[in-house]
C-alpha cells in the first residue's frame, strides 16, 4: 500500500530520487520491515510472503524473499509491492527449510533494485542472508574497515555493510552466533536484524531496542519460531507473540529450537516513539496491548491538553482517527467523519498535470460536503512534517463549508531529522524547526492549532518515559551522531523555535 499516512495527495510512489520535493509524501516514513522464519516442512517461501504482506506498511519501494535448501540459497527480490513482486510461480522457485525477508523504503543508498534485500553474501560457512531496518550511523567508517579487507561491496546500504562485517568475522574463524555478535559489536546506531544462514536463523536487536523485532510461535509439533517486526506479521500466519527480542540480544532459532545471547549489556531501552504514534500498525502489539489503544490514549490526552468548542471531530485517515476518537470521549465533541479515503488507491507512475494539482486534484482523502457544512470541525492527525498536506486539508475543509477549522496534533512538534532509519526531512525543511506554533497555525490557516505536550505523548504509553527515543522532537538523540553526519541533515546553528 502507498504509505500508511493521512496525506491528501502523496502523488505516485516513486524512487526517491526521482520524487521532488511537491511530490513527497508530507510524512516521516518508515524504513523496512523483516521478516524470518524456521521451519522445515513448511512452505516457508509462502508464510515470508503473507508476513511481508501484513508489513507491507513499513516499506514500499522494495521487496525480497531468500530461502535456504541446505547450503544452497534461492532468492527473489525487485522493486515494487510485495503483491507485484511475488506470485504463485515465484514463490514456487522459493523451495527451503526457512526464510528471511524484507520489505523496504529506502533511507540509506538510493531507490534501485540492487540495494533491494535481502543482502546476500558468501562467507567460509556459506552464504548467509540478511534484512535490516533501522540505519547504521557509523557507515563510513565501517565502509573503510570493510574496503580495507578487500570486501567486494556492491551495493550503496548499510545493510550490505552489515552482511559483510558478519562474513568478515566468520572467515577469520567464528561460528555464525559469534562472528555476528562481533560485526554486530562493529555497528552504531539502530539496528533489528533477521539473517539466514544454511544452519539457522539468527534475529539481534541493536542496544537500545531503537527499532522492534518480536518473536512469535507456530503451533504443532514441533513448534516453529517466527520473527518478525512487529505482531501484525506473526498474526497473518496464525503464529502466536511469545515477547519482543530483548534489546542488545541475539536469538538463534535451528533445529533445537530458539536459544538467547544477551551480546550486549542492555543499555536504557529507547525504542522509537514514532513506531508506538504513527508508523506501527495499529492493530499490532507493544507492551500487551494494541497500538490503537495507546494512539486513543494520546487523543484523550490532547483534549485534556487542548479542549475547543465544535460540533464535530474527525480525524485525517487512516492515522489520525484512533487520537479523533480518544478526544471525542474526552472533550464531549462529537466523532464523526468529514474526509473519506480512497481505499483502492494503487501505485501509480501516471504523474498530474501542474494544473491538475492547482485545481486541487484530490488522489486520495475527498470531504463529505453535507456533513462539514456549517459545522465547527477539529482535525486530529498525528503530526505535522513539512506542513503542505496539512494547508491543503484545511483549505479543502472550508471549501467544503466547515465554517472554522481547528487543528489538533497528537504528537508534539517535529524539530529535529531522524537518524536511525526513518526517512525524514533536512532540518530547514521541518516547519516547527523554524516556526513557532503561532507561526504553523497561521501559514495553515487554521482557527486554532495545538500539538500534543512531550510529557502528555510519553506519560500515555504507561511505561518508564525514558525508555524511548524522542529525539526528533528535542534533538536528544540516544546514540551520539558523527559530524559529519549531522551536518547532511541538521542546521547546526540553534534553530528558533
Ligand atoms: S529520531 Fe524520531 S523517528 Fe527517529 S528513532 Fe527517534 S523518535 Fe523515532
């Protein structure tokens, strides 16, 4: 599916360096999701199939499947949807005893098959296959290390980096657990990795847990054990969530079953907060309970926060409804729907017109005139990026008769870029990072305008509120970036906020 936001018009997914800047979905991204399972006798090309299919939110660009039949590996990946990318055919050229696969958005090198994953690479033991999500923020100096020792790097990701490390430390004479866990000692930043070897299949989670990786279960006999990023890829397959990898931990799952190594001290857990706002699915597990509770939580909270007399609330599909609903019980406004989606919306190469967009050309979210006219209307979504999408919905709601429009924001505002996997604008392009909310209201053209509070977001997951990583709302990013890397994204004299 195109990406799982509440845009107006996010028109064609295309590669991303061909997408200029109008054309770009006004939302952070999610980055990849993986998938890996072990289980001889099964159909394990089919079972990674429907996985990525239930993950197909965390990555659009590409997709891949890679199964082991003892040493020999079969692999299928090309640019598309995982429906595109696969049929009954393909997957039949898929035989094995287990299976890792991959779905991507790209953050790291840019949108081309080769860099599609699994990343394959050969080593003393055989070849091993790896998915990643997340992004390393020492590539360059992990690249020279890799140059160095002759690595024949062919692809421009950090997945691939990865892959090789791990080849690296198994051809100097470590078993596949040990020569990751060193390659794994070798990377910085947020990592959730599923790998495929002929004799098993490992899945590690960075120190911080940054980004999810849980572990599910297929009944019978013998059981199977599934991994995947998050619940809705086990709950596809009728696997059961047994816990989430631990952060800093390995899983090896083989014939024997799943044995765990903590290979790092866990350090504060920091799983990123925008997995538990806006890019997990709703119905998909953390912490026990369903996305969607939490995300009705925040709503409560920004009404608690941010109350407004009107006659309907709603919120930008399909994201913001569960906050819409949450204000609604909290502040006595009533739900409704005022902007209906397309839901049969595909991928479409078929750019409009310039004219097309001025006449206000509407792919994907059309107002329901009849209910919206007259009406004072709140607008929940869960943030705000660059600001385009959210002007143009608001102009579309009065056009449709809304007589005021007020705009709530069930997260706080976006300052800062994300460096650990999550497509994000530059720094300047981030409309809070250099307006206040006086100002965003203003260029929006809203009635009101109000973000819900940092402590209302991390008090309404009812955990430690260390535990996660927030950093693209203050900047305090839990695993130091280099300089240089900061310099390709962050404006490095203090922004007015
Ligand atoms: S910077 Fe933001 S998007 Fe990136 S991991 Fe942290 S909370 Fe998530």
């Amino acid at each position: 599916m195109i990406p799982h936001d509440s845009n107006m018009d996010d028109y064609p997914q295309q590669s991303s360096n061909q997408i200029n800047q109008e054309d770009r979905p006004d939302k952070q991204e999610e980055a990849c999701g993986v998938f890996g399972i072990y289980a001889p006798g099964e159909d394990v090309a089919k079972l990674t199939y429907f996985g990525l299919y239930a993950l197909q939110h965390r990555g659009q660009e590409s997709a891949g499947i890679a199964t082991f039949e003892g040493t020999t590996v079969h692999l299928h990946k090309d640019m598309g949807l995982v429906s595109q990318v696969f049929n009954e055919s393909v997957l039949q050229e898929l035989p094995g005893n287990l299976a890792v696969g991959h779905t991507r958005y790209s953050t790291t090198g840019s949108s081309r098959k080769v860099n599609a994953q699994p990343a394959v690479v050969d080593s003393r033991l055989g070849k091993l296959a790896l998915a990643h999500n997340g992004n390393l923020v020492n590539t360059v100096q992990l690249r020279e290390e890799l140059l160095q020792s002759q690595c024949n790097l062919v692809t421009t990701t950090d997945s691939e980096m990865v892959a090789f490390a791990i080849a690296e430390e198994v051809n100097a004479g470590a078993n596949w657990v040990d020569g990751c866990i060193q390659a794994c000692r070798r990377c910085q930043g947020a990592f959730s990795l599923v790998i495929g070897t002929p004799d098993g299949v490992m899945g590690v989670r960075d120190p911080n847990g940054i980004r999810p990786l849980v572990i599910g279960i297929l009944t019978g006999e013998p059981e199977r054990y599934v991994l995947a990023s998050e619940t809705c890829g086990l709950d596809i397959i009728g696997a059961e969530y047994l816990r989430d990898v631990l952060p800093g931990e390995l899983v090896w799952i083989n014939e024997e079953g799943l044995t765990s190594i903590q290979w790092q001290q866990q350090s504060q857990r920091k799983l990123c907060i925008f997995e538990m706002i806006y890019f997990a699915r709703p119905d998909s597990l953390m912490h026990e309970e369903t996305l969607y509770s939490y995300r009705m939580r925040l709503g409560r909270r920004l009404a608690a926060e941010s109350a407004v007399e009107a006659d309907l609330v709603f919120g930008v599909p399909d994201s913001g409804i569960p906050a819409a609903i949450g204000f609604s019980q909290a502040s006595g406004v009533a739900y409704g729907e005022g902007l209906i989606k397309n839901r049969y919306v595909g991928r479409t190469f078929i750019q409009p017109t310039q004219t097309m967009r001025e006449s206000g050309l509407r792919m994907k979210l059309n107002p329901l005139k009849d209910v919206l006219a007259g009406k004072r209307v709140v607008i929940v979504d869960d943030s705000i990026v660059r600001g385009t999408t959210s002007r143009k919905l608001v102009k579309t709601l009065r056009e449709a008769g809304a007589v005021e429009v007020h705009m709530r924001i069930s997260s706080p505002p976006v300052t800062h870029p994300c460096f650990y996997g999550i497509d994000t604008d530059t720094q300047d392009q981030l409309i809070a990072a250099t307006k206040s909310v006086a100002e965003i209201a203003k260029q929006l053209e809203v009635d009101s305008l109000a973000y819900l509070s940092w402590e209302g977001m991390l008090e309404a997951t009812r955990e430690d509120t260390n535990s996660f990583c927030s950093a693209c709302f203050t900047g305090d990013y839990p695993v130091a970036i280099p300089e240089q890397v900061k310099r390709s994204k962050l404006i490095l004299e203090k922004a007015t906020v």
